[in-house]
C-alpha cells in the first residue's frame, strides 16, 4: 500500500485508492522551432523542413550543409556505418539446396 495514494471519499466515507503517475506522462516532444537557425535568416520553417545531422533546423535556401557551415562530421559517419556493415562477413551459398 506505500506506493498507492489513499484518500477518503467526502460523502461516502470510501478509501479510494489511487495509483502513482508514472514520469512517462510528462515526457515531451522536443519543440521544432518557427525560424531558420542561421545567423541573420528571418524565413519560416514549412512543414516539411526537417533538422539537419548537426541537430539544427533550415530553411531551404540553408539547407545544404555547406551553407550554414554544419558541424557534423559526414566522412567519419559515414566511415562508421561502412565498417560495420564490412566487419561481419557477407558470404553467399555456393550451392543452392533443393
């Protein structure tokens, strides 16, 4: 009974039991914003935008990741994603089995 909250009905004299919120309910969406990130960039975000690698929003005019000088590292991703799929062995069958 510790991890349920009792309380006492006003009318009925009844213990109602009510059980802890958990912490999942209050978790929220992180919020996209309504402006372009780069420096000096006024435009709207369109629904359609979506964040870039580094973890910023554009609009389409910044976009690439040239013009707004993105900090992400794409040959190292990139390196990381091809080492993975290289360290296991892709082998075929020889001989198909009837």
């Amino acid at each position: 009974m510790s991890s349920l909250s009792t309380l006492l009905h006003p009318v009925k004299n009844l213990r109602i039991e009510i059980p802890p919120l958990s912490e999942d309910i209050f978790e929220t969406k992180p919020v996209k914003p309504k402006r372009c990130c780069q420096e000096g960039c006024k435009k709207k975000l369109m629904l359609t935008d979506f964040a870039c690698k580094c973890g910023e929003y554009h609009c389409s005019a910044h976009r690439i990741p040239e013009a707004h000088n993105c900090h992400f590292d794409f040959k190292e991703d990139h390196k990381e994603v091809l080492l993975k799929t290289m360290s296991s062995a892709i082998t075929a069958k020889k001989i198909d089995s009837l």
